[in-house]
C-alpha cells in the first residue's frame, strides 16, 4: 500500500499550474493564411507593428505616473530603483521617436554606466517584457510559417502594390521577402501569396525566437557565423549551390531576433567586421549573409559598455562613422540613499540570506556610505555633501528648495558615474553575516564590514580609499541620530501620559501668550504668566530661535483655533513639529534613565521595567527582534555617556 505523500498537495499544486500554463500557451497559438491574417490585420493594425514600436508601446502599456514633473514608467518601477531621470530620457529621446520612424530607430542604442549600475536590468526587463507583451492582443506577432527568421508576412506583398497596400490598410511596409521565402512562395505555393500559410509566435530567449544575446569571444576566434548564419555544407550535394538558401542556416542571432531585440554584452569589444554588419542593419534595416542579396531584418539593438571603453573607443579615429551612429544613454548610479536601500533590499530578497535578521537601518547606513562616495562635493555656498544627499532625497533642508536642487544637478552633468557600486556593498554585508555567525547584524556590523573591505578593494586608489573612510564615520554619525531618535522614540511612547501632560502644557502656555492673557495655577488659582521657560525649553529642542518663537506659536495657534472649528481636538499627533520637540525635550529628561539602565549592572526595577517595555516595543512596532533590540539599546546608551 502506498504511504499518502505529506507534500503531496503542494506537488500537484506546481503540476497544475504547469498545465494550466500549458493549457494559456496552446491556446495563444494561431494558424491561418496569409488571407486570413490580412483579416486580423484589418481590424488590429497594432499587430503589423515594427520592433521600435513594439517595445514602446508593451512599456506604455504597462502604464506610468507623473510626480513633480517627472515621468515614472511602471514597467521599470518595481525592478529599476532611483534613475528615474534616465529611464524617462531612455524612453521619451530613444524609445518613443524611433517608434514614430524618426531616425534615431537607425542608430544603435548604447546603454553607457559603471558596473552594476543596471545598464544589465533594463536590458533584461526589456526582453523579459517582450516574451510577456507578445502573449496579449497588442503584442501579437505574426510570422511566415516555417521560416527561420519568423519574417513579417507583410513583405509576401509585392513592391508595385506596396503603395496601394498603405492606402487601403494605413500601414506602411519596410523590408524584402527573404531569398529563403522568395524560394518557397514559388515552389511550395506557386506564386500565391494568400495561400502562405502563417502563424503567430510567442518570443522566447531561450527557444530563440525574436529575443537574441551576443557575447564576444576572443577576438581570434570570433565567428560572423554566430551573428549571421552559415552553410550547411553537408546539404550542399543535396541542393547543388552554395547560393541555394536551402543550404543556408538561417540561425545566427541576427536572424533569430528578427521582429524583436537583440542584446550585444560588451560591444565594443567586438571585432570591426561585426560591428559593420550591425551598422548596416540599423541604418538600412538589413545585412548581408552568405551569398543571397541582403536580408531585411527588423530589431531594436541594444548594447551596454563601461564609461572607460566608451572613451577609448571614440579616440579611435577608424570608429567615427561608427561612432556617430551609435546613440548613447548614460546610465549612472543611483543618487537617492531611499532608493539605494531598496536595492540592497531586492539583492537580499533574491540571494540566500533570508534567513538573516538584518536590523532597521542597517542598509540605510550602507546606503548613506554608497550615495556619498557617488557625490561630488557642491559648489554652491552654504550646502556640504551630506545636505546635498538629503536634498536629493527629497528631505527638507532649511534655507533650500527644489530650485537649488536642480541647479545642483547641472552642476556635474557626470555625477553618479563613480562610486561605489550596489554590488560590492552587498558581498560586505554577505561577509559580516558570514563572520558575525549570528541570525542578525546591525547598522555597526554592516559599516565595520565596508570599512574592512576597503583595503581589499583593489581598484580604490590610496585618495579615494582616505576619502571614503571619511564617509564611512558621516555615516556612523548619521547612524547615530538615527538611533537615537529610535530610542527616544521607544521611550517616550512608554511615557506617552507625561508627553500628553506636557504637549497640553505647553498648548495652555502659548495660547495665554498669544492672547496676552494670564494663566491660573489649578491647584491654587493664583494668577501666572505664561512659562517662558518651558515653551522655549520645547521649542529649541527642534531649533526654533528666539526671534521665531513668535511665529512659531501663532501657528500653533491658528492649527489649535481650526481644529477647535471643526470640531476636532488638537492631539498629540496633529502637528509634525511639536510632537518632535516634545518628544526631544521628554527624552532629554529621561536621558538618565537610559544612561544608569544601560551602564548599571544592577539597575533599579522601576527603570528595568521601562527599558524591557521599551525592547517590547522597538520588537512589536519598529522591526527589530531580541538581539538587534538590545544591541540598538545599549548601543545608544554608549552614545550619551560619552
């Protein structure tokens, strides 16, 4: 008798959904005539689209928003995090005209940007999309039966017809039958092109089907075969010619990523020869194989490259027709320490650390590193590197706006093109989870692992590597008051009645002095003067100055009057500003707490209590567990007995 399998449910589970899967895929499969396909045609012209357009549109279709001006493409958004700028220039000066036929769909597209910077992903996110967009109704394609090169069916339309063919369908048509189809439409179909039989494909990298990937070899071995096609010799006593293109082997990249996108890894590095071809595809929209007139081809080609062989390349005075084109989209480094977290977070989710508890803030200490060795040091008077990094992440800085911010973006159009990368950062962290031989690290744990590595970093020079543990202490202090704010955060929610007690306080205080009015003592019903001292007490902690505490308690006012109007009460959390102050100045009093908890060895059980509720709650509400919650604690209790 079998035993019931335990994982049994889950098994059949993954087949259904295989045959579910295979059960979508046989039902997006087509076949018809070239009849039958003008018919689909006449009432879906989207179908007879070419690769430009077909990778425009499958990126709009996935939709997009516009923030401060700036275009967020959703089809990028969960994958490409912080080059926002550059994705709407990609899409808005590449992808966009080359899909209207403006000439920069002749120009190779060159994705230029230091290492791991996510020239890579894009390129990836492109092809994943395709294989994605041809399975719905506006990203069919459709392909002459039996050919190689799933050539467009439109080209079985003679030359001299051409013309009537835009009239009456609104589609214009670019490209030759191939010789491989030339041939068959004589002697498989007589001539009669409505009978060619067609049949929708679905692109797919790895059946080679419209998505194609070239990686160069060594230059002494590097075969145009690979890109091109080649003969079949052993079907040439079969055919009788070498220019029989059924002796030919339409099966280099080229051909197999017909209608789609080909990808070129580290293109410059190709010989000339290939580099030629690629020339004549782009710009006449075909290339030249075996011994056939030229083969019309439609593909977006795409390559990416490095800032260093960028340059070498264009000194090279044999490389200018080359050269000009070639469209280039630098692709920099991200600039937004957000941003730069949410990386670490996707490299973490998609690598074996898992398992990990990393404590909050820890990327973001790494992340804050990162940003500042990709800066360069503003110009502008009154601004360092670390309000610059704040700015760019969209933070407040007193005394700047979003002017100032743009104006530091032209300042260094090459910002982001250095740095540290995402890569290197995440190998340091894999290296203190690895060391620590814990289930968790922390923020001090990440930034000691970086500091280490710098030395191991061979291509840092003795400048940058002084400089970047210069960064390395901006982000222990930045680290520090984040810490701190942590805890005082944790604490005064435990004292959350006393920082009631003293919000109301103080609301008492600047309304008598806002209406010029005496305050009376509850117990007593002496007549007082407002407290000068306690509402300044509260209103430095968040660095109001004494010429600004005028202002600054008419508009608590006016927010207490509005609420009072509409019949709200003013709460603990309805001004940003005050709940800070009064939560800096409550902490502040309770500092000592802190101090004789974390450093006595037999601290009183009344401040024990506090500091176990305070663990509790940095565990339940803030995402640390035990360890990380004790570690933060009595980390920060270091920090103000120093």
């Amino acid at each position: 008798m079998n035993k019931p399998n335990p994982t049994g449910g889950n098994r059949m589970d993954i087949l259904n959904k295989v045959k579910r899967y295979r059960k979508e895929e046989h039902e997006l499969k087509w076949e018809g005539t070239f009849a039958d396909y003008l018919a689909i045609v006449r009432e879906r012209p989207i179908v007879a689209q070419m690769a430009h357009s077909r990778v425009y549109n499958m990126i709009n279709s996935s939709g997009l928003t516009e923030r401060n001006g700036q275009k967020l493409y959703h089809f990028f958004g969960e994958e490409i995090f912080g080059l926002e700028t550059s994705i709407e220039r990609l899409v808005e000066e590449y992808f966009h005209p080359a899909a209207k036929r403006l000439d920069v769909r002749k120009r190779i597209l060159l994705l230029m940007g230091p290492v791991s910077g996510g020239k890579s992903s894009i390129v990836t996110l492109l092809k994943r999309g395709l294989e994605s967009y041809s399975k719905t109704d506006d990203g069919a394609v459709y392909a002459i039966k039996g050919c190689p090169m799933h050539e467009d069916p439109l080209h079985l339309i003679p030359q001299h017809l051409r013309a009537d063919f835009t009239e009456e369908y609104g589609i214009r048509i670019e490209g030759s039958l191939s010789p491989l189809n030339t041939m068959r439409l004589e002697k498989e179909y007589g001539g009669r092109i409505e009978d060619v039989l067609v049949e929708r494909i679905l692109f797919s990298e790895d059946k080679r089907v419209g998505i194609g990937t070239f990686t160069p070899s060594d230059p002494k071995s590097q075969d145009i075969a690979d890109l091109t096609g080649s003969i079949d010799f052993s079907t040439i006593a079969e055919f009788g010619s070498e220019s029989d293109p059924r002796a030919y082997r339409f099966d280099g990249e080229l051909n197999k990523a017909n209608r789609g996108i080909m990808e070129f890894q580290e293109i410059l590095k190709l010989d000339e020869k290939f580099l030629w071809h690629l020339l004549s595809l782009t710009q006449e929209g075909n290339f030249k194989a075996g011994r056939f007139a030229l083969i019309s081809a439609d593909e977006m080609i795409v390559a990416h490259t490095n800032e260093t062989e960028y340059r070498s390349f264009i000194s090279n005075k044999k490389n200018e027709a080359l050269h000009s084109r070639i469209i280039v989209m630098p692709i920099p480094y991200n600039l937004k320490v957000s941003q730069e977290e949410r990386i670490y977070e996707k490299m973490i989710r998609d690598s074996d650390m898992n398992h990990v508890h990393i404590a909050p803030h820890a990327l973001r200490a790494a992340a804050i590193f990162s940003i500042l060795t990709r800066l360069e040091v503003p110009k502008k008077q009154g601004i360092d590197i670390v309000k610059k990094m704040r700015l760019y992440d969209g933070e407040s800085v007193e005394g700047f706006n979003q002017i100032d911010v743009e104006e530091l973006n032209k300042e260094f159009p090459n910002e982001g093109m250095n740095g540290i990368d995402p890569r290197y950062v995440i190998n340091r962290i894999s290296s203190a989870m690895i060391r620590k031989e814990v289930p968790s690290i922390n923020a001090l744990d990440v930034l000691r692992a970086l500091k280490d590595g710098l030395d191991q970093h061979a291509s840092i020079s003795q400048e940058n590597r002084e400089k970047y543990l210069n960064y390395i202490a901006v982000a222990r202090k930045e680290y520090d008051e984040i810490a701190k704010k942590e805890i005082q955060k944790a604490f005064v929610y435990s004292y959350e009645e006393s920082a009631i007690t003293l919000m109301d306080n103080y609301l008492d205080n600047v309304e008598a002095f806002c209406n010029k009015n005496k305050l009376r003592d509850p117990l007593t019903g002496e007549e007082m003067n407002p407290d000068e001292k306690l509402m300044r007490s509260i209103e430095e902690q968040i660095g109001i100055s004494e010429n600004a505490k005028k202002a600054f308690r008419e508009e608590i006012l006016i927010r207490l009057s509005a609420y009072a109007r509409k019949g709200k009460r003013f709460e603990y959390n309805s001004h940003e500003r005050l709940r800070e102050a009064i939560q800096k100045k409550l902490f502040a009093d309770l500092k000592d707490v802190v101090k004789i908890t974390t450093s006595s060895k037999t601290p009183d059980e009344s401040h024990l209590k506090k500091v176990n509720e305070v663990v509790a709650r940095l565990i339940d509400e803030h995402g640390y567990n035990s360890t990380s919650a004790n570690e933060l604690l009595r980390y920060v209790g270091s920090l103000l007995n120093r």
